[in-house]
C-alpha cells in the first residue's frame, strides 16, 4: 500500500463536530436510506456517472472519478483528502477488472461498500 493511503483509510470520514445537528441529521438520513433502498443509491450513482462522465464513452477515468469524487464528497460533507495516491488507490480499488477505466456497475458495487462504511462510522 502507498505511504499515506493506509493513514487515510484509517481516519474518520465524518467528524459529527463539523455539523450542525439539522446537516448532519440530513446527511445520515441519506446515507442511512440508501442502506434501506439499494435501488435509490444506484440511481444517484448512475445521475453522477453520467455527469462526470464528460467524454460519454460510459466510463470513468482518473480526471472523471476525482470530479465524482469531490462532489460526491461535498454533497455527503466528507472529509477526505482528494489527493493524487487518494485518486490512484480508490481507481485501483473499483477497477477490479484492471482495464484502466471504471464502469457503472463498477462504481455501483464499489458506491455500496462506500456507504455501508460510511454509515457504520456515522454512528
């Protein structure tokens, strides 16, 4: 594993202190809800993977993904550093069929992971 990247794993995503109880309230409402609803998770993956998804080609590459992610990330007011190895361990993380880009059932499978973490550190 890249230097830096295992200290990234380890942090919090999520500092409850950062909230106002009505954001943070909302946030894990969210979160919490595409637990419940797997299939209204895949759907706000697909909107964001159609958006960032710039040249239409129905994949993403490493300039899309960290556009995906920022927003992403800024929506869910997480707190991740979206630096280059951030960037370079996740793509290598999703792209489990190592063809150098990331597809929508890729991103879908790994959006699932993602949640299920982030709500479990939510709490």
């Amino acid at each position: 594993m890249e230097e830096g990247v295992e200290e990234e794993e380890s942090c919090q995503m999520i500092d409850v202190n950062d909230f106002e109880e009505e954001t943070l309230e909302s946030m894990l409402t969210q979160v919490q809800s595409w637990m419940n609803d797997k299939a209204s998770l895949k759907v706000e993956i697909a909107k964001l993977f159609i958006e960032f998804d710039k040249d239409e080609d129905e994949k993403l590459d490493r300039r899309e993904l960290r556009q995906f992610l920022t927003n992403l990330f800024e929506m869910l007011h997480i707190k991740l550093p979206i630096n280059h190895d951030f960037i370079e361990y996740t793509f290598r993380q999703i792209d489990f069929k190592r063809n150098g880009s990331i597809n929508l059932d890729a991103m879908q499978r790994f959006a699932k992971k993602f949640n299920k973490k982030l709500v479990g550190q939510a709490q």
